[in-house]
C-alpha cells in the first residue's frame, strides 16, 4: 500500500535526478501512480466490504472455499492461496469461525487434522455482498471497452513478470 497521499510532480522528482541520475522522471510518476490507484482502489474496497461488516482478507477467505467443490480446505492450503502466513490464516479462519460464517470440521482421511468449511450463515452472506460487488466492479472496468480491458490485463501480466525487480 501506497501510503502517501499527495504524488511528487515532474517538478520535484527532477531534483532527485540532480542526485540520483538513473531516475526517469516519467517512469516513476507511471510506477506511483500505479500504486496510488492500486492503493486507493484497495481502500475502497475495504470500505465497501466494511459495509457488510467484512474485511477483505476474511472475504477472500470465503471466497477461496467457495472455490472447492465441497466449501472446504485445510488453513495451510487457504494460507498459501491467500499469499498470508499459516498465523494469519488462523486469525482469520477464528474470526470468520466467531461469527458463524465458517466452520472446523475434523478431516475423515486424517482425524488430527481440521478443515475449514463455509457455512450456511458464510454462503448467506456472500450471497448478499457478490451482487453488489459485480455491479461495482463491472461499473469501474466498464471505463475500458474490451480491446483496452485486454490490453490493460497485457501491461498488468507484463507488470507482474518483473515483480522480482524488487525482492
């Protein structure tokens, strides 16, 4: 997350290339302004799910199980899909558990280990959020028409492909 608010301009980033030579100018305001909005829409996001009284991480952990042909997985499994640590699926899983939206339940192959399962209360309750999301969604993306949709998910993937620049 990007947590600066207010972008450096032109004006001011042409002082860091005065010290540091190797900034391109324009290539930064692309890579801030790509986390700006990226960091902005993530927000948005989280205030929208707020408003059903869920938070994105434990809206994508239904999400995950509503994937499986039976609702269910093990936390190590929905950790790793989630990218979080098997800790913070754990959390997540006990607060989604505490309000009924998700259940333990012992796996019948392997007794010392548990899965976690969507509930009735859990599908109800996307059920009530995924209408409302699609038509948000398909309203910011309708900004693009299908050529340029596809050639925003071509720059996104090409993105994407050079994330280990940073790690």
């Amino acid at each position: 997350m990007l947590q600066v608010k207010e972008l450096p301009d032109a004006e001011v980033l042409k002082k860091f290339t005065k010290r540091y030579p190797d900034a391109n100018i324009e290539q930064v305001l692309q890579f801030l302004t790509f986390l700006r909005v990226a960091s902005d829409l993530s927000n948005g996001l989280d205030k929208f799910l707020g408003s059903y009284d869920l938070l994105q991480g434990r809206w994508w952990v239904l999400l995950l199980l509503m994937r499986e042909d039976d609702f269910t997985s093990v936390p190590s499994t929905l950790a790793r899909q989630a990218g979080v640590s098997r800790a913070t699926m754990t959390g997540l899983v006990d607060g989604l558990q505490r309000d009924g939206l998700v259940s333990r339940v012992t796996d019948s192959l392997d007794r010392r280990q548990s899965r976690v399962r969507v509930t009735a209360k859990g599908q109800s309750k996307l059920d009530e959020v995924m209408p409302d999301y699609y038509q948000r969604l398909n309203k910011l993306m309708s900004v693009f028409d299908k050529e340029q949709g596809e050639h925003f998910m071509t720059l996104l993937l090409a993105l994407k492909n050079q994330r280990h620049i940073f790690e």
